[in-house]
C-alpha cells in the first residue's frame, strides 16, 4: 500500500531522456491528507471483495457469470475455458491483477531485493509489486522501485510480460517488467517498505545461483542477463 504519486518534470535522466519517459516522484499532499482517516462509513477499512476491487461490500462467493464458456484455440489445440466468476454484489468479473517489476543494472551488478512478506521470504528478486488505481505501469514501475530500494529510477523500457496464471500461489498475476535506468548511479540501495534488504549483486552470482530468486524472477533474470 503506498501513498499516490504522479510523475514530476524537475529532474532529467541521464541518457537525456525528457518527459514522459523520465519521470521522478512527487507526492501528493491532497490524498496524504485523504490517506490519514478511513474510507469507510462503518469506522473501519474495508474488505474488498476477491472478485472485485472496488466492492466494499461483504464478500460473496463467486457464481458462474451469463457469459458461455467457449473454447479456445491455440494452434490444433482447444482448451475449454471455466466459466467465469462474479460477485454477486457487485456482478464485478473475476479478473487478474495487475503487477509492474522494475530491473536495473550498473556496470556488473544487477539490483535485488529481499522479500519481507510471504509468499516466499527471504528469496530475493527485481523491485516490484501491484499497480496502484490511476497510475500507468511505467509509473508503477518507478514507484515500487523508489519504494522498495530509495532509488530514483527513469527511462522505463518494457523487457517483458510474465503472464502464467500459475506463476504466483495467491491469485492470477500478470506482471510487467521494464528496464529501467538510474537517475544518479551514485546512490545507493535502502530497503524500505515491502523489503528487507535492497543491494546491488555481481550478475555472476545471480547467474551461477548464489541467491535464491522468488518465483520466475530467475527466468525473468537470466534472459535479461545472459549474453
């Protein structure tokens, strides 16, 4: 959970890139303020309901929606999709999540951070986590990056889209990983919200197995990294 930010134009990249791909954050004051008190009318946070992250209701069982199931075709292949499920307050689609990862080299090292909460602490991985309403997924991307290490990143470039709905044990996760570049290569990694350690690591160690890596992040990893 993370305070809303939007992208600011005081700071240049680098590699000179300008707006909108060099972004540095600037926080809002009007939603800090928001942020202090509950947004719910029965004095507590609410539950946001599995189905729907917008239903603030109790959480209902997910039905089968009016939609058909249908088949589909991959090649010669067809797979029988499940039918969809609903929430029966709301009548909100059971949808994936939507997660951003940030990967940032310096000369022979890669940036990681270890993981403080489950699933899989202590395993080590790219800066990432879920995209907050209203913000792109570059931005995302930089958030969760300054978030997580304190470094200021810019230059978002997308390297890939992990999208297995097996890859993460909770739910269906569909991540978005960018490359992205230092704002000052000088800095140093400070661990912070979701991560109990931030470092930059030779690539060599993280090629040959010397940290374990959460999830696909190893697959992520190796095919940025490997010549």
């Amino acid at each position: 959970m993370s305070l809303r930010w939007k992208p600011s134009t005081k700071r240049r990249c680098p590699t000179g890139s300008t707006p909108p791909t060099c972004l540095t954050r600037t926080w809002s004051s009007a939603h800090r303020a928001k942020s202090a008190s509950p947004i719910s009318c029965f004095g507590k946070w609410p539950t946001l309901n599995s189905t729907s992250p917008t239903c603030i209701g109790p959480p209902s069982q997910s039905v089968n929606s009016s939609k058909p199931s249908r088949p589909f075709n991959s090649g010669s292949d067809a797979t029988e999709r499940e039918p969809v499920g609903v929430c029966d307050r709301c009548k909100g689609y059971e949808n994936p999540s939507l997660a951003v990862d940030a990967c940032v080299r310096r000369g022979d090292e890669v940036l990681l951070i270890q993981r403080k909460h489950p699933p899989n602490v202590g395993s080590w991985g790219c800066p990432g986590g879920f995209m907050d309403v209203g913000e792109t997924a570059e931005e995302g991307a930089l958030r969760e990056l300054e978030e997580e290490t304190g470094i200021q990143g810019c230059n978002p470039r997308l390297l890939m889209v992990m999208s297995d709905p097996e890859r993460d044990e909770r739910k269906h996760v569909v991540s978005i990983v960018y490359e992205v570049d230092m704002v000052d290569e000088a800095q140093e990694p400070k661990p912070g919200d979701d991560a109990a350690d931030a470092r930059f690591v030779p690539i060599a160690d993280v090629l040959s197995g010397v940290y374990r890596l959460n999830g696909d992040h190893e697959d992520v990893l190796r095919a940025w990294l490997q010549p």
